[in-house]
C-alpha cells in the first residue's frame, strides 16, 4: 500500500513543480513583454514628436540661407526620413 502511495505521490510532486516553475517563467517573460511594448511605444510617440519637430523647422525659410545649417539640415531630414519609414511600418 505504502509503495502504491509513493509511486502516485513522487510523479505528482514532482508534475506540480514543473507546472509551478512554468507558470513563474511565464508571468516574468508576460511582465517583460509589457515593459518591452510599453517602451516601443514611448520611443515611437517620441519619433513622431521629432518627425513634428522637424517638418516644422523644414517650413522655416532661415534654414536656407546659411550653408552649413542647410548642411546639418540635410542630414537631419535623412535621418527623419528613415524614422518616418519606421513608423509607417508599425
């Protein structure tokens, strides 16, 4: 009768610790996931700030007057080019 017992109550055992430590593991990667998208979607609220930012400056006609500024300009649109793809894409 004891040996019966024990052969029910080992493969239980040990069938609830790894329920147990799979439903931990999940609730951490679930707890990370959040964090992650609430991230992305800080940084794409941001992008799109910049993308507002530079539009507006774009519309500005002392940008072109001075050479090196519309150098650094030029750059700058690249760069929100690229971020305006990005957040096309999402």
């Amino acid at each position: 009768m004891l040996t019966i017992l024990n052969l029910i109550v080992w493969p239980l055992t040990i069938l609830g610790y790894i329920i147990y430590n799979l439903y931990n593991k999940n609730r951490k990667l679930e707890r990370i996931v959040i964090n992650q998208n609430t991230f992305i979607n800080q940084i794409l609220s941001t992008f799109k700030d910049i993308n507002r930012a530079v539009e507006q400056i774009d519309s500005k006609i002392w940008v072109q007057s001075d050479p090196e500024l519309l150098s650094l300009f030029d750059s700058v649109k690249e760069i929100q080019t690229k971020i305006s793809d990005f957040i096309e894409n999402e």
